[in-house]
C-alpha cells in the first residue's frame, strides 16, 4: 500500500505541481518586464515640442500634477488601436496627457494628430529615441503615470486598455490628486 | 529543375543573407574602432534584447538594439567602465536585460532552483535504488521452496507439471 502511494502519489504530486507552475506562467505576458522606474523620480529632459520646435518641453513644467506620459509613434501599430481611448479621456479631462512622439518624422506625427484628434496638452518630440531610452521604453505604446513631486508610480506597457484605465490607472489618478 | 540546381541556389541564398547581415552591421557606424567594437560585442552577448527577447543586444537587428549599440558605444568611448555600462541598462530596463542575473531575494529560486531539483532527482533515485535491492538478497527464499528450485536447476526444465 505504501509502495503504491509513493509509485503513483510522487509523479501525480510533481504533475500537479509541473502543471500550476505552467498555468501561472500562462497568465504572465513575457512582454511585459516589470519598470525599475516605478516609485523613482521621472528621467529630466528637455525637448522640442511637436508643433513648436523652438520651444522647449521638459518634465519640469508638470510638476504640481499628476500627469501621463503617452510614448507613442505615427509607425505604432498600436498606437492606433490605443488613441481613441486617448482622445476620449482628454475629452473627459480626466488627467493632462503629455504626448512623446519616439523616433517619428515631424510631419508624419503632426499629420496623425491633425487626422485622428490631439488628446495631448503638449507633445515633445524624442526624434533620435533617447530620452525613450531613459524611460525604458521598448514597445510603444507605453504611458507613465507620474505624480505632483515627479515621481513615476504606474506604468502600462502597450496600449492601454478600457480595463487597465477604470481598474488601475484612474482609481490611482484619483488617490495621487487626493 | 535537378538537384544540383537546387543547391547551388540554397547557397546562394545563404551567402547572400550573410553578406546582407555584415552589410548591416558594417552600416551601423561609419568609421568602427575595433577596440571599442570588441568591447560592445562582450557587452552585448551579456544583455537581452526587450524587442526580440531571446536575442541578445549584440545580436538582434531590432531598432531598439541599434540605438542600445550606439549608447554603448559612446559610454565606451566615454570611458565607462563594464559594470558602469550594465548599471546603466540595469536601471533602465531591470535585472531582466542581464543574462547572467545577480544573486538575491528575487532571483534565488532561479539560481538555487536547479541545484534543488537535482537533489530531489538524486534523492529519487537512490531510494528507488536500495527498495529494489531488497528482495533480490540471498537466502529469502523461503526454505520449504528451496528445494522445489533445486529440482528445477536438475531437470533443466521449466517449472513442474500441473503448476
């Protein structure tokens, strides 16, 4: 009796366990590699607005708000998928979205935005991808979250989702500006 | 078309890849130091690519790979030492861009894991080892059917008739 247990309860214990750690790693998307950023001072930079060039945009000028940073790009496939989720929250002023157009012509994404609404308050323009090398960023679309003192708390690694914005993002948006 | 052919176009197909491949990494920079490239490829056989990711930077043909090629370069130019250039990647993208993963909390199970398992499979084996020695042992046979075996041994035959 005993022999037997342990001739079939070893292997069906070791499937088992096999088997749930294959199920929970189902779940995890390999993509989406956890930011270090998280709970650190935003990367500074200063950089060409889109529509302005001799302007300059630089982190600074948010501070005091809770704030998003959108990386996105006219070549982003899911940037398209993900803008009218965009546009719709400007319209709802649920939170001043800052665009970064990563590695795009300037007439290209001006175009987009003309063509498919600016959900933006201001676009800076990363042209040769550094400042998105800064932020970590390896597929766009990306967002940071970022709080009054600077501070990046939230990060979505492509688009974002109706789901991701009620269950994570705007519940956060509201506690950070209480 | 014969089978030759075939072949010959097979590696056609293949040396042109490859020209195509040194190609593009002879376009990357203008003018390549071998130094700093023989240390941008050590470097880059050590970090994976978050594009393509089982690729390494050094690999990958990934635009990301591309610029993290040049930043490289220019930290080397910089003069920044090796572990200053993976603290810069590390920051930026976590312990998931190293290949070779540093040793705490988080990455434990990952660097004990395997030595753990081998010891379960050590264990198993040697428990399954000495419970089947067991019975094999001299003089268990009970004593009344040693003498029905030696019969067996003389005949040369199978076992008796009837059983």
């Amino acid at each position: 009796m005993n022999m037997r247990l342990v001739k079939y309860g070893v292997p069906l214990v070791l499937f088992v366990a096999l088997a749930a750690f294959l199920a929970v790693g189902l779940t995890h998307d390999p993509r989406e590699v956890p930011s270090p950023l998280i709970d650190k001072a935003a990367p500074a930079f200063t950089l060409e607005r889109l529509h302005e060039p001799r302007q300059p945009f630089s982190p600074e000028q948010m501070k005091g708000k809770v704030w998003l940073l959108n990386v996105w790009a006219s070549w982003c496939v899911s940037c398209r998928v993900e803008h009218p989720l965009l546009v719709e929250m400007s319209k709802r002023n649920d939170v001043p979205i800052v665009g970064l157009d990563y590695k795009d012509e300037r007439g290209a994404g001006l175009q987009w935005l003309s063509k498919m609404g600016d959900p933006y308050v201001v676009s800076a323009f990363d042209v040769e991808g550094k400042v998105g090398i800064d932020y970590g960023v390896y597929g766009v679309p990306e967002t940071f979250l970022i709080d009054k003192q600077g501070v990046i708390r939230y990060k979505q690694i492509g688009p974002i989702t109706p789901e991701a914005l009620e269950k994570k993002i705007l519940p956060l948006i509201r506690k950070l500006n209480a | 078309m014969s089978r030759c052919d075939r072949m010959w176009r097979l590696a056609a197909t293949v040396a042109c890849a490859f020209a195509l491949h040194a190609f593009g990494q002879a376009e990357e920079v203008a003018k390549p130091d071998p130094v700093v490239e023989a240390r941008l490829k050590d470097l880059g056989e050590e970090l994976r690519c978050l594009v393509c990711q089982n690729q390494t930077i050094a690999d990958s043909a990934a635009p990301l790979a591309v610029d993290l090629r040049n930043q490289i370069r220019e930290q080397v130019r910089a003069g920044r030492s090796d572990d200053q250039i993976r603290a810069y990647m590390v920051e930026r993208y976590g312990d998931f861009v190293l290949y070779r993963p540093p040793l705490k909390g988080t990455t434990l199970l990952l660097w004990i894991g395997p030595f753990a398992l081998l010891l379960v499979g050590a264990a198993v084996v040697v428990y399954i080892a000495r419970s089947r020695r067991g019975p094999a042992r001299e003089g268990e046979v009970p004593a009344g059917r040693q003498r029905e075996i030696a019969a067996m041994l003389e005949e040369g035959g199978g076992p008796p008739a009837g059983r």
